[in-house]
C-alpha cells in the first residue's frame, strides 16, 4: 500500500489548538468494524459500550517536560531542545533547532522558564542520521532532576501557540499518570476523569495499564511511498505481572480486551507476537509498526484520537479496523474520518475520541 492511500482534507480549523473545558467534555465518534455503522455521542457515553468482564488497558507513561531553551554563551544564538530519549544520567539524544548551528563542540547555556540565564550547560557531542544532536549536561548531577524547573510540556508542532500554558501543564497529562519518560502525551488517556474510571471499574470493569514512553517519532511523517518499506522509531515499554493476568484471563474465558490508544496496542500486539498469542511480562523496545493488512491477537476493541492524515497512527487504526485485510479497514476509517469532518470534530492530540469496536 501506499503512503498516499491514507491521506484525507482536514480543514485547519478543526485541528484542537486547546484542550476542551473538561476532560471528558470530548466527543466520541463510535464505529462498528461489522457494519460500519456510525454513532455519535460524548465521551462519558463509552460507558454504554462497556460490559462486565471487559479489560481495559491504559498506558500510564508520564510526560516530562521535555522542551528547553538554551543560548551560544559566546555568540547569544538562541536554541530550542526537544529532548527525546536518555543514553545514561546527563547524556540524551535530542532534536534541535536550529540544527545547522549546532555542531559537535557547541555548548549551549540553559534558560529557565522566564528567559533568565542559569549555571546548566549542554555540550554537542554527535549527532545522527536523522539529524538529532547527542548532548552532554554538566554543572547538575542529573538534569532529569532539573527539567520541572526548566522544561515546557513537549506540545506536537501542530498546536500553533508559542509556549505552554497552566492548563497544558495539567492536561497534555492523563489523570493515572506515574513513570516518567514520554515527550509527547499518550493522548486517547486525556479524556478519562478519576470520576469516569470509577463508574467502569463499578461496571465491573477491569482497568490495568502497559507503560510504553511516547517518543517524538509519533509524529514523524512517512517518507517513503510504499508504506511496507518505513522503518518505525523504538519506543520503551513495560508490562508487568497485573496486566498480563488480567489480559490472559480475559481471553482466555472470551471477555474482551480493549486498548485505549495506539501506544498500548502497540505494547499488547508486541509481545503477543513474541508469544504466540499471550500476554507475558515483558520489559524492552518496540519498534513494531502495523499497517493493513495486520492481525491481532489481543486487542478486541480500540480507544483513539484522530490521527494525522497518512501518519503510522492512521495506518494501525485502519488496520484494527478490518483485521486480516487490506482495503476495507482503510475504507471504513477514511469514511468515518469524513464524517467527523462534516460533523465538525476536534482533532489530534486536544481533540475528539473514536472507539472502534
């Protein structure tokens, strides 16, 4: 298949630049992979889709704030730093702008938030293919410490606002957040209130969580025209013990098993693959990158956002849609994406829900 197969026309205007007033004042577009019948309904409304026995699972990645700006203390060029991921204490890989002037040798200053100078210095030490830059911090014993003082919520490039604010800080983070490590926010989990995970778990619902670290390659464009030939970025992930029990009882008494957001799908199918079909525990990377016409072996229904046009996100949810083929699941998804265009929904990381069933 190829990358242009998976393109649609989103007015701009409809890309959410702000989280909506509450959590779960979202919309939620709800698609039958049967029948491909639409509903729409706001988000609470999931409850009506959820049933005794259900295993939900959640991806509890915790955003730090992973943004940072830094000036040449010899020329006062300006740099923004997107850290991406850590190598050891005070070595990370991280994107950088502008790159042409960050060289191996640089060393660039640290800012705070308000623009004012500190004693924090990072060091260009490589950089890679992709152009990242591999940066050394000096004058703290781990940065990592330093980022809540430091650093802005790591917002996608999309959100055209310069600059965090108060509420970003509070809701580019879901509710059950914990283990830090994600630089882009695992957003199907934004719309959940500890008042609606209370009214599943009274469903008897089981809620348990995967943590897979969000890296800044979920939105990286595909580059090539065939989408068989990409090679998707590796992401951190852990299951553990609670998660692989509940799941496997799940499935194996027929409950269903429902993934909420494309990063705990991920983490599911990944191991499933690795153990013909089961869940086990399991700690390592995934680079897995799911497009029609893919299986899946756990995951029996699906919680996602709107997903950029012809993004990997986009392919894994058309795959889900029509498990095994290779057509029809892009049609249905394409053809409920129209239909939330026309019904105005909010899109990508601030916007609306889809539930796929």
């Amino acid at each position: 298949m190829r990358t242009a197969d998976f393109h649609y026309d989103l007015p701009p205007e409809l890309i959410a630049q702000q989280p909506a007033g509450r959590r779960d004042g979202s919309r939620l577009l709800v698609i039958s992979r049967k029948t491909g019948k639409i509903e729409h309904r706001m988000f609470a409304g999931l409850l009506d889709f959820l049933v005794p026995g259900d295993v939900l699972v959640l991806n509890n990645s915790r955003v730090i704030p992973a943004r940072l700006h830094g000036k040449n203390p010899n020329t006062g060029g300006q740099f923004e730093i997107l850290l991406l991921e850590e190598n050891a204490v005070n070595d990370w890989w991280a994107m950088m702008r502008p790159g042409k002037r960050a060289r191996p040798g640089t060393r660039i200053q640290l800012l705070d938030k308000s623009g004012g100078t500190t004693n924090f210095f990072a060091e260009v030490i490589d950089f890679n293919a992709e152009g990242h830059r591999r940066l050394r911090f000096s004058e703290t014993k781990n940065i990592f410490a330093e980022l809540a003082a430091l650093g802005e919520m790591p917002l996608p490039p999309y959100i055209e606002r310069h600059g965090e604010t108060a509420a970003d800080q509070e809701r580019y983070q879901t509710v059950f957040s914990q283990p830090a490590g994600s630089v882009a926010a695992p957003t199907a989990g934004l719309h959940f209130t500890p008042e609606i995970l209370e009214k599943i778990r009274a469903r008897g619902v089981k809620t348990c969580f995967i943590t897979l670290h969000v890296g800044a390659g979920t939105f990286l464009p595909v580059k090539v025209e065939n989408i068989a030939e990409h090679k998707m970025h590796a992401e951190r992930f852990e299951i553990d013990e609670a998660t692989v029990a509940a799941v496997n009882a799940a499935k194996k008494s027929g409950q269903r098993v429902i993934a909420v957001g494309t990063t705990a799908t991920r983490a599911l199918e990944t191991v499933a693959r690795l153990n013909a079909g089961k869940l086990n525990i399991h700690t390592g990377k995934t680079d897995i990158f799911l497009f029609p016409p893919a299986a899946f072996a756990i995951v029996d229904a699906l919680l996602t956002n709107f997903h950029l046009p012809e993004s990997t996100l986009l392919m894994l949810v058309s795959a889900f849609a029509a498990p095994g083929e290779k057509i029809r699941g892009r049609e249905l998804i394409l053809a409920a994406y129209a239909e939330a265009v026309r019904e105005r929904y909010r899109f990508f990381s601030y916007g609306d829900a889809m539930l796929i069933l």
